[in-house]
C-alpha cells in the first residue's frame, strides 16, 4: 500500500532560520490553527523551537473562555510550549480613547513585544492571509491612504525585542481551510467577525464581494498591488533619505553665512522647483515628518505650491501647528512656536443649560434642555454642570451619528476635506469627557441635551451643516 500523503499548506518560509524560537499567535481560529499545525508539521525540516501564545482580550465572555481552552489544548497536543495572557481590551480603548479593534491590536502587539522582551522566543508569526491583505489596502484605499498605506501588511516588523512574521500571506482563506478539513482539524469561530458594527467586517462581507462581481480576481490584484506599493516605498525612502539633505536645512540664514539654529527647517525652492513632482511631495512631507507632523494631501499641494510659485513674506498655517513662511530662496517650515504660528485659541467654559458667546471661533454656543419643559429639572440635578469649548486637538476621536463607532477627529477633518488655516481652527465641545458637538458634523446625540450654535456674522444661520459623506449607516 501507498503512504497516505498528508495536506500540505504553502506558507513562505523565507523568513524563517534553523534555531528560531517561534511563538505563532494562536487564537484559535481558523487562520492561526491553520499556521501553528503547518509550522509544527515542518519545524524539525525548518530547524525551529515553535512555541504557541494566546492573548485573552477580555471581550465576549464564555465564547473567548472557551478559545483559550481549545488553543491550550492544541499545543499540548502539538508538544508546544504555551504562553497565556489576560488583558482588557474594552477598558483600554475607552482609556486611550479608541475603537475595540484599535486597543486590541496594540495590546496584542505590546503583549508579542514582552514575549520576545523576555528572551523566550526570538519572534512571533501572526495568521494573515491573502484575503487579510486584501481587506487592508482596500481599507487603506477607501481611508486615501498615500502609497505606504497601500503596502499594506508587511511580510515582517522590526521590533527592538525581535521580528513579527506573517507567513501565510500567499496563503487564501479558502486554502486555509480546506487543508483543515483535510486534516480533519476543528477550529474556533469568533460570532464577532459577523458583526457588521466593525468597518472590516463590512468590507469583508458586503464590499468585497460586490466588487468581485466586477472583478473575480479582486483580491489577489489587492494583493499584487501591496507587492508593488511595498517596494516602491522601500525605494522612495532611500531616495528620499540620500536627497533630503541636499535640500532641506536646519534654522535660519545669518547675515555673513551659515544658519542660526532654531525651531523648523527650510528648503531650497530653486532645487525643490527642479524635481519631479513626485519627489517634491515626498521631500516636504519628509520635511514634515522631522518636525513631528503629518501632512495630508492638499497640504502637501498647498505647500508645494507656496514653494513653486508663492512669493516673499507669504505665510501659511495648516494643522498639527504646522506654519510655512515663504521667503525669496526658501520655504521654511516650523511647529509649536516656531515660524509664524499664532497661539493657541482660548477655551470657553459654557453651563449646562447655557449659552456662551466664542468670539475666537466666531460662534455663539447654547445648550439647551432637549426637552424644554425639563430645563430646570436638568439645572437643580446638575447645578454645576460645565462643558468646554475648545479647538480639537490630535488624539479627539468623536462618535459620527449612525456610526458604529468613535472615529478619529483627524480622520473626520480629512473626509470633510477641511486644510490649511480653516484646520488649525477648528471648534469642538466636550461634555462629561465626551465630544458632544463638532463644527460641521453630526455626531451622536447625548440624552437630555441639544447643542445649538450660530454664527456671529449671522445668527439666524446654522454655524456648519452636517456633512452626509459623515454619516454612515450601519446595521444595528
């Protein structure tokens, strides 16, 4: 009789070297089933000490119990050494003030950064497939990520404590599978990854395939591109690197030669002017980034268009602090204090119920009782009940009407396609820790309370009208 000839799985194990000790993050679904049984079939071939580590996020009870449980059992089956953790995702994110996906993919990370800390294992693998890979650039895409978004997952991370690394990035979901069964291997179903509250789930399971109605072979193109973007990137940085100097320059020019050292960098428009147009965006967002700012695209054609065609004393203020001043030869960019940034705008405190009048934002403010008869009720409960009216500052995240949930105040600005001078200045309320109200968008409406504001320069009219490209409905 013939051998019976196992599955295989056709991860890449490039990355991977004889004496490696691996931990393969385990959660017990299918993907990570899938990697830990393919590395352990292989890992006397490869030469690796593989071990298995599984994170609990604290997050749907029993069912996340349970995966626990079946991802120990499987590495004792395996032979594997099993690290286990508990964190709590829910509290992190209201903490740091992000979504449940966020705070758990930071904690994941941080915990795979102790592991590799501890000197128990060299590097940890992570289960992303090609479908993974698909989902992200197409989120990236729909985000306007610039060409770095677009590469989407890497193959590997360099970390201090030691390497993340994806194998089974070729590998489809479908493949995954199928060699399970093969197997005859169970696997865990997280009843989230149905939820179509989370922007990934969507794109999985609604836009993704509509769009393969158009284009069966969608995903692996997604995936080519990531290829392709990931490599250019890798080039543009060393390109960009071996110029930047040629171009940008610390401080101010002193009368009789050199520069005199301060806040900000300046470029040569003479030299900028003669790059191709690609380069000269990468140099001043590169410019940008050595000053601790991020520049989106119509900064980036903003500032680009002061150097190219701007003239002496010209100055421009874009969010982030960020300030350029264009002189006869340079264009000198600066944060915090430097260049021509004007102060901070002040912050108004406004009672519950209350009016205040902002007259730094050009706004009067009130808020009111939703229910008017209750007006009084509210004050006598809460006497001495304030809000604050301040500018939004990078790290606001606010809850969109009909989202499924907070979303980053920066990434709102940038869908509204608000820049330049009208970003720097740009109004929130915050209620009990909450943002309550933005200008010009329509948040979620806390219970017992209505926001109103009108412009000073016309009262009759609302300050801001919510912009539909916002407001996104989701299945609840």
């Amino acid at each position: 009789m013939r051998p019976t000839l196992l599955p295989t799985l056709a991860i890449d194990t490039t990355l991977l070297r004889p004496g490696l000790r691996l931990a393969v993050g385990l959660s017990g679904g299918a993907d990570s089933v899938a990697l830990t049984r393919a590395l352990a079939e292989r890992s006397k071939e490869l030469g690796l000490v593989l071990h298995a580590a599984h994170l609990h996020h604290g997050l749907r009870g029993e069912e996340a119990d349970g995966d626990l449980a079946f991802a120990r059992a499987l590495a004792a089956e395996l032979g594997l050494p099993f690290h286990e953790a508990r964190v709590d995702a829910g509290t992190a994110a209201k903490e740091n003030r992000e979504t449940i996906e966020e705070a758990a993919r930071s904690l994941r990370y941080g915990w795979f950064r102790q592991l590799m800390a501890s000197g128990e294992v060299d590097a940890v693998a992570t289960a992303h497939t090609r479908d993974d890979q698909a989902e992200t650039v197409l989120a990236k895409f729909l985000r306007g990520a610039w060409t770095g978004g677009l590469s989407g997952i890497y193959p590997a991370i360099e970390f201090a404590e030691g390497r993340i690394l994806r194998p089974m990035l070729c590998v489809t979901r479908a493949e995954v599978e199928a060699y399970l069964n093969a197997l005859g291997q169970k696997w865990r179903e997280d009843s989230s990854n149905s939820h179509l509250t989370f922007t990934r789930n969507r794109i999985r399971h609604e836009l993704l395939p509509l769009l393969e109605g158009w284009n069966p072979r969608l995903r692996e193109h997604l995936e080519q591109m990531a290829t392709l973007a990931r490599d250019e990137e890798a080039w543009w940085q060393a390109e960009v690197a071996r110029l930047a100097p040629q171009l940008i320059l610390p401080g101010r020019p002193v009368r009789g030669g050199g520069r005199a050292s301060g806040d900000g960098l300046a470029l040569d428009v003479l030299r900028l002017a003669a790059l191709a147009p690609a380069l000269q965006r990468r140099i001043l967002r590169y410019a940008a980034e050595q000053l601790g700012a991020t520049v989106d695209f119509p900064s980036t054609e903003a500032l680009r268009a002061m150097a190219l065609n701007g003239h002496a004393s010209q100055k421009l203020e874009l969010a982030q602090g960020l300030s350029a001043e264009r002189t006869q030869r340079e264009l000198r960019v600066a944060v915090s204090g430097g260049g021509v940034r004007k102060e901070a705008p002040p912050e108004y405190r406004v009672a519950v119920p209350g009016e205040v009048t902002a007259t730094a934002f050009g706004l009067k403010l009130r808020i009111e009782s939703a229910a008017p008869e209750a007006a009084e009720e509210v004050h006598e409960s809460a006497p001495d009940r304030t809000a604050t009216l301040r500018n939004w500052k990078p790290g606001d995240r606010v809850l969109l009407r009909y989202s499924s949930g907070p979303r980053k105040a920066k990434e709102v600005l940038e869908r509204l396609r608000v820049t330049g001078s009208r970003r720097a200045l740009w109004p929130v309320l915050e209620l009990d820790g909450r943002i309550v109200w933005m200008k010009g968008v329509e948040l979620e409406p806390m219970a017992g309370i209505r926001v109103v504001a009108t412009s000073l320069e016309d009262e009759r009219r609302p300050y801001g009208t919510p912009s539909k490209l916002l407001v996104s409905p989701t299945p609840r």
